[in-house]
C-alpha cells in the first residue's frame, strides 16, 4: 500500500470509528455491534502503530489515557468560571424572578437543567480541535487536565464544524459506575470514595491519565464559553448548537415561559431524581435570552441572571459525644459539635459548628444529646433539633470557658456581639488561623500550603508572620517531616509565583476586619496601589462604591497601627507586588459628557422614551443609573407623577432636570 493510500485509510477508520462512539456515547443509539466497533479499532491501532505518523489527534487510541504527567499546570481562564446563587423554596424562585423582572424591565423566560453533581470543567476547542480542558479551580485559574478529559468517550476531540470555541460541563461519575468502582475498592479492602462527586473529581486529578480511563466518566454540556464568530440568541438555542457540534447535552433541560412553570419542573425534579443514572443536587435556572444575560451581568461570585434550585437537606440521627473549642483568625472562640459519625448527603459528618453559646443554650444542647442535623446548603453540617424525647438523664450540660483555649487570656464579650473573643494579639491560634487565611484560595493562593503544612511550619516557628512565609530556606524545610525535596522545591516555587499576585489577593489574605474578597477587589481597583490605600482618609475611602462607614473606618484603623505599616514594607522588600494588575476600572470620568461619573436617578414617567432607554443613553455617555435617591446621587430625572424621590431630592438639593433637559443633554 501507498503512503497515500494508508493515510487514506487511517482517515476512514478514524471518522468512522469516531461517528460510531458517538452513536453510541452521546446520543445513545448504537449503530453497529460492540464486536465490530472492536475489529474496526484494531485494524486502526495496527495501522497507527506501523505508520505513526500518519495517526490523527482525534484518533479513538488517544482515548486511553497518555503518558503520566508531574504535575498539572495552571489555566487562567479567560472568561471567569463563577458559581450560583442559591433559592431554597418556590419563594426564593419568586423572588429571583422579581429580581430578573426588575433589572430587564419586562418578564423573562427560563431554561431549566438538572443541576449535575460532578465537577464543572470547561474545554478549548480551535479550529474543531480539543486542544485543552482545565478544572473551574478558583474561578479565574484552574487546572490544566487536558489529558483526563481526553478518556471521557463523550468529549468529542474534533467538531463536527471547524469553530473555535470554549464550552463547559460538568464531569461526573454516573452512579453505575460509581457502585462498580467501590465494589471493586472493597475486594481490594482499599478506601471508598464517599460518593460519585469525589469519585469523579479524585479521578480527573490523578497525574496518570489511564486510571481516569478506567473511570467510566462521563460528562454533560450546560452552556458556551466563548465562542468566535457566531451569533446566538437564547441559552437554548446554544446548547441545541453544541449538541449539532457533537457534544452530548443533558435531554432533560426544559425552557419555561414564566416562574410558575420553573416551580413546577423543580418540584417535579424531587420525587423523580433517584430515577436517575447520575446524581443531581438541584436544578439550574438561566434567563434564556442571551441579551438579556448580559444585561442583567454578574455580581462578584454570580450570575445575575441564574441561580440553582436546592434540594431541601436530608436530615440524619447522631449522637453528640463532645462539644470542643477552636479559636479563629480574629479571635472568636467557636464551640464544634463532636458527633458519631454519621453518612450525610453522601459524605461522612462527624463535626458541626454550634456557632457560640446563645445557640447552644437556645437548642439546649448538653453532651450526650441524641441530635438531627443535616448539610446546609448541602454542604455544611448544622445542628436541626435536639431529641429532649431521648434524654437518658445521663446528658451533661455544656460551658463556654472564661478563659482563651490556646493561650489562657481572658475572653471577652464585645457589646452588641454574641460571639466570646480572644483579644490577645499574639494569641498563637489567631497567627496560625490568619497565616491559613493568606495562603488560602481566595487570597495569595499558595499551592500546596494548607492548614497541615502551615501548622508544622508554625510549630517549628519556621513562620510568625505571613512575611516569614517568603523568608522560608530550603535547608530548614527539608529538616521537617513528610518533606521530601520534590515537595519542598515545589512549595518553594508556588510561594515565588504569588509574589506577582495582583494587590486584591494580598488585600484579602491581609484579613482586614469586614474586607471580603469581594471589596478587597474594589479597593484595589479603585486605589490601585497598596501604598494610595494606605494614604487614603476616610473620605476617600468612602467615595468608594459599595465600601460604606463601617469598612472604611476598620481600613483606616488597620493601615494606622505601626505593625501593619512595617509588616507591609517587609512585604514590599521581599519582592511581593503591591499594585493591582487585573482589568481596570472604566474610566468613565474621563469621557467628555455631562454625565460622565455621575450617579443619576430616574423617577416617575417619561413620554419621549422608556426609562430602559433613558438609562442606556445615559450610561453610554458614562453615568450611572441606580434605583434610589441618595447624598451620592448627582441628578434626578424627573418624568410626569414623580413622587417620594423628587421630594427626597430637594430635601438633599440634588440637581433636578425634567424630561425635556435630558432629551437636551443627550443630545
Ligand atoms: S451553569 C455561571 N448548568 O453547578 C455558572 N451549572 O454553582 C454557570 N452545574 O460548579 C453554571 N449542572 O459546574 C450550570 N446544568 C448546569 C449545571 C451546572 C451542574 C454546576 C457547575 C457549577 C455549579 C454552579
């Protein structure tokens, strides 16, 4: 045979091969034997192995699982992978189409999907070519698991169009495969996975890609990353897009006209969800129409325009056995539940938080205590009832200490506050919790740094402060236990790499009293320089948008002490960057409009044009339109039958203007 004549070949196999597995894998409709599928696969693997070079990427061989990786590289993720608000009940669905309708200015309609328990992956596809697939990781970096993903049969390595496109998914492990896994674990007396969500997470992370090709995972499409030259209208549209391009789409999604018909699908989704081959925990939500999405936008952690339907918690039985102490990052002392250990939800519980004392004498917790408890939200564990019904007499009544677990200080109670506090600033619980706050994912994000390896670090007094943490030598750690070279070069490097972090990390991980990671990124936005923050009144700071009285005055009070201003110039010495390299803040004052910075509200009814328009208008010449009147507010629009806020205004003197102005000033 000609080389031409083989390549012909290779060709034919692979796409027929390929057609067939997804035949088979995602649209559930085989169309040839399994023994035939073998014989085709066979003839291609003998053909690939004489001519290696003329083996195609999208060859059904990649599938088995490539050469075993040392580590899995970081993906920064090009649009940020968020995660959903939550409604509990048929009321908080009402109150999220409220929301909707009140943002859009009209109804909306809603897709509906099975909210997949598995993990949320996204791919990258050019040109019709997988070419990567990364874990959600933190939301803007994940993990590069291009390797695993190829195992999954259902992810298709080339498109039926040649388009570049980022899709996401979820991966998951369907509950067949799952009870096979773990009757197989169980012959080997090896440890279980608690349920198909780790299953399937603990597979996609193993470095050597043929045992996630063992898994049997598989994986559904929920929505479109990014997608290069086509236009889309609604969310239901796209995944009938992806589903053309090859990708299998979950067949049970559902686009509702209106909320009542969204109550009724979740409600139906109850009862019929143990039917399932796979494991839901709740069904997702999302505006249809993709205009609508992105006018609605996000907020820092979610989506405007989706939120997941949770299913209410399994309650279970345990026994409380003790009740101990630990002391958090600024000082708290909080009381954990020590309970039997009990299956949850699918995860092993043997610890609750009771929160601080006022709750446990509310409940009447005592030791010994028969209790219900479930997992809020599905994954915290709360204390529901106490069973007085099943006291033997022989419970055991719980109190708080007067004095500082860790440290023996006396606690104190701050008025107005329920919780007991620590406020021994040396205190050397708090430096450990605050050392495991800045290396967590949200602030500098050290690989490798948990609350283990913080600790031994911390008892070795390898560590004080978070300074230290970029002091640490290669000699002292390798003296430390469970440390090898390997671990501690790459300890090393993962703690180099966060010194270019952008200042909202450092901001967040500083654990400064009310800065979430959320305002974190507004402050650094805003001020750009750790140094402008540090300089900033109380003034300035609460210019800000979103950072009110009380923020600001605990800003002030941190930059103020002398510790933090030394601690932040070692910092600085070190080599950490302290100026905020993400995207910046639109500069809409420097447009040259009237409107340009101001903050503007709309008020009572205009005859020219909608408000919607009036607003869109208005902020493409860079104003802001928000709903109430404030002392920020710079102007009021005011159409016919205006009432509380034009009254409002004149009582703050903001700037009136009737419809006829604006109709000037726009121009
Ligand atoms: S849409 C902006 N659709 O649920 C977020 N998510 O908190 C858009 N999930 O980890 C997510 N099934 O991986 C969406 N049909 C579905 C889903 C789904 C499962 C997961 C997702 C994420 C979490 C959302």
């Amino acid at each position: 045979m000609s080389n031409d004549q083989v390549k012909k070949q290779i060709d034919q196999l692979t796409d027929k091969l390929n057609d067939y597995a997804h035949q088979y894998y995602v649209l559930d409709q085989p169309v040839v034997s399994d023994a035939e599928y073998d014989h085709l696969l066979r003839e291609l693997n003998e053909l690939e192995v004489k001519y290696p070079d003329l083996k195609r990427e999208d060859s059904p061989s990649e599938r088995v699982g490539g050469e075993t990786l040392d580590h899995f590289s970081k993906v920064q993720h090009e649009v940020p992978m968020l995660s959903l608000s939550n409604a509990f009940d048929a009321q908080e669905l009402h109150d999220f189409d409220r929301r909707v309708q009140q943002g859009l200015g009209h109804k909306a309609s809603y897709s509906c999907e099975l909210k997949i328990d598995g993990l949320a992956v996204t791919l990258k596809y050019q040109n019709g070519r997988f070419v990567q697939g990364a874990t959600r990781g933190d939301g803007t970096t994940g993990e590069d698991i291009t390797s695993n993903l190829k195992t999954i049969a259902t992810i298709p390595l080339k498109l039926r169009e040649s388009v570049t496109i980022d899709v996401r998914g979820e991966a998951f492990m369907p509950k067949s495969s799952f009870n096979r896994l773990n009757k197989a674990k169980e012959a080997k007396e090896e440890a279980l996975f608690a349920n198909p969500r780790n299953a399937a997470a603990g597979s996609l992370r193993q470095l050597d890609p043929k045992i996630a090709a063992k898994r049997q995972l598989d994986i559904f499409i929920y929505s479109v990353g990014q997608l290069e030259e086509k236009v889309l209208d609604s969310h239901h549209e796209s995944l009938q897009y992806v589903s053309e391009l090859g990708f299998k789409i979950n067949d049970q999604a559902k686009h509702c006209e209106n909320i009542e018909e969204v109550v009724e699908y979740c409600e139906g989704w109850l009862e019929k969800r143990a039917n399932l081959p796979y494991e839901i925990d709740g069904i997702v939500i999302k505006v249809d129409r993709l205009e609508d999405q992105k006018r609605l936008g996000f907020t820092a952690k979610n989506p405007r325009w989706a939120t997941a339907f949770k299913f209410p918690a399994e309650e279970v039985i345990t026994t409380l056995r003790d009740i101990v102490l630990s002391v958090g990052r600024t000082g708290v002392v909080t009381p954990t539940a020590i309970l039997d250990p009990v299956t949850v939800a699918g995860t092993t519980v043997q610890r609750a938080s009771l929160h601080n004392e006022d709750i446990i004498r509310q409940q009447d917790v005592k030791i010994g205590d028969k209790l219900t408890i479930k997992k809020a939200g599905d994954v915290i564990p709360k204390v529901v009832n106490v069973l007085v019904d099943r006291r033997t007499g022989e419970e055991k009544d719980f109190h708080m200490p007067t004095e500082c677990p860790e440290c023996k200080s006396e606690l104190v109670r701050i008025e107005g506050e329920v919780a007991l506090r620590c406020v021994n600033p040396k205190c050397p619980a708090q430096i450990r919790e605050g050392l495991i706050h800045f290396v967590s994912r949200n602030a500098m994000n050290i690989d490798g740094l948990g609350e283990a390896v913080i600790t031994q670090l911390f008892e070795h007094e390898l560590v004080e402060d978070v300074a230290d943490l970029y002091r640490l030598e290669r000699e002292e750690l390798m003296k430390l236990e469970r440390m090898g070279e390997k671990s501690v070069d790459n300890l090393l490097k993962a703690i180099e790499v966060t010194k270019t972090n952008s200042l909202e990390k450092l901001l967040f991980g500083l654990g400064i009293r009310f800065v979430g990671a959320k305002a974190a990124k507004t402050l650094a936005m805003n001020f750009e320089k750790m140094k402008s923050l540090q300089n900033a009144t109380i003034e300035q700071l609460e210019a800000v948008d979103e950072i009110g009285t009380k923020m600001a005055d605990a800003i002030a009070t941190y930059f103020d002490k002398q510790e933090v201003q030394m601690l932040l110039e070692e910092l600085e010495n070190l080599g950490v960057n302290m100026i905020y390299t993400g995207p910046k803040l639109q500069a809409t004052e420097n447009l040259d409009t009237v409107f340009a910075g101001k903050t503007i509200v709309l008020t009572g009814s205009m005859e020219e044009m909608s408000r919607k328009e009036a607003k869109e208008k208005i902020e493409a010449l860079g104003g802001k339109v928000t709903g109430s009147v404030t002392a920020k507010t710079d102007i009021l629009i005011a159409g016919e039958r205006a009432g509380s806020k034009l009254k409002k205004a004149i009582e703050l003197e903001i700037d009136v203007w009737d419809e006829a102005r604006l109709i000037t000033e726009l121009g």
